[in-house]
C-alpha cells in the first residue's frame, strides 16, 4: 500500500472518528441540597432525560444520544477547569427558636459561629434570610412572628460584622413548614430562619 493511500484510509478513519465525536456533552451534577433535579435533552433524534448525578449525554452532529453513568472523580477530572470557574455553592443554614418568640434555641446559638466562618470566606456574600413558625398560633401572628424572627438573625449578622444592606430579611409565616402538621400543632424543626449565603 502506497503511502498517499495510507494518508487516505488514515483521514478517512479519522474524518469517521470526528463525525462520531460528539458535538456536546451534557452532565448532571447533584443539587446542593440533595434533591431530585433532572435535565431533557430534545434533539432531532428524539428526547433523553438525565435524572441521576452524573449522568452524561453525550450528542453526536446528527442528533444521537448516548448516555453513560460517571464518576464524581471522573466528572471532577475531565471538568476541573470549568467547576473551579463556577461561582461558589450557596451554604444554607437553618436557625431554630423557642416556642412563641425571637430566642434562639442553645443548638443554633452555637451555630452562629459556622455561620460566621463561612461568610468570612467569602468577600462578597449574598445573605437572604427567611423566618418561619410552626402552625400553633394564627396566621397573621405567625407572619409578624416569623417576620421577628428575620429580623433578629438580620440584626445578629450585621453585629458580626456583615453589612446590613448585603442582607434582605422576609418571612413565610406557618406556609412552608419542614415537617407538615395539622393547624396548632407545636413542632420544633418548623420554627426556624432559613439563611441562604452566595
């Protein structure tokens, strides 16, 4: 075999290979707060859905997918570059209090020093901070309730150092509750702030 036929056969075969690369690559990385999430990839070929942590698709130029499960070290490997550039993860916090007022239980008081910790790591944080109750007393008690709540862990942050208008402070009364209830029941893990830090 000539070496010009040789040249022909190896950029055909490496023509083949390219058309068979795929064009993108999608990857499924889990949520932060560990649930469920999935992406639909629709092409020409069809619809795929991604609906497991690291779970990749890879489309070819015509539209194909094929799917495999990775590694979180794999993804880590072959992505390093692009998930160092991402912004940092937000770091939720959850805050609870006595029954029927703005005191923090012992717990989450010690908790308040992780809080500063992970905001001292960061230059510039986005802090949002959400009251809750649970359902023992009205709903109009339980707003303006929760709303203290806010407020307090706002003023809280603000004497550690944190700029006040970095903070947005509001509050959701008995109506997103960590544990459902019926109405008047006393339930601990519902009154809480819930501190979100970007």
């Amino acid at each position: 075999m000539g070496a010009a036929l040789i040249w022909i056969v190896c950029a055909l075969a490496a023509l083949a290979q390219s058309q068979r690369a795929p064009s993108e690559r999608v990857v499924l990385l889990p949520s932060q707060d560990g649930r469920a999430s999935a992406v639909v990839i629709v092409t020409a070929a069809g619809q795929t859905v991604l609906d497991q942590p690291y779970l990749s698709a890879a489309i070819g130029r015509d539209g194909a997918v094929t799917t495999a499960s990775e590694t979180a070290d794999a993804v880590q490997q072959r992505y390093a570059a692009t998930l160092a550039a991402l912004p940092q993860r937000a770091a939720v916090f959850l805050l609870h209090f006595d029954t029927a007022t703005e005191a923090l239980v012992p717990e989450s008081l010690a908790r308040l020093a992780l809080i500063k910790l992970e905001l001292a790591r960061r230059p510039a944080p986005e802090i949002v901070v959400v009251g809750h109750t649970d359902t023992v007393d009205t709903s109009a008690y339980n707003d303006e309730l929760s709303l203290k709540r806010a407020l307090a862990v706002k003023q809280m942050l603000v004497e550690v150092g944190i700029a006040a208008d970095s903070i947005s402070a509001s509050a959701r009364g008995e109506r997103e509750p960590l544990v459902p209830t019926r109405d008047r029941v006393a339930e601990p893990r519902n009154r809480r702030v819930e501190i979100r830090v970007r």
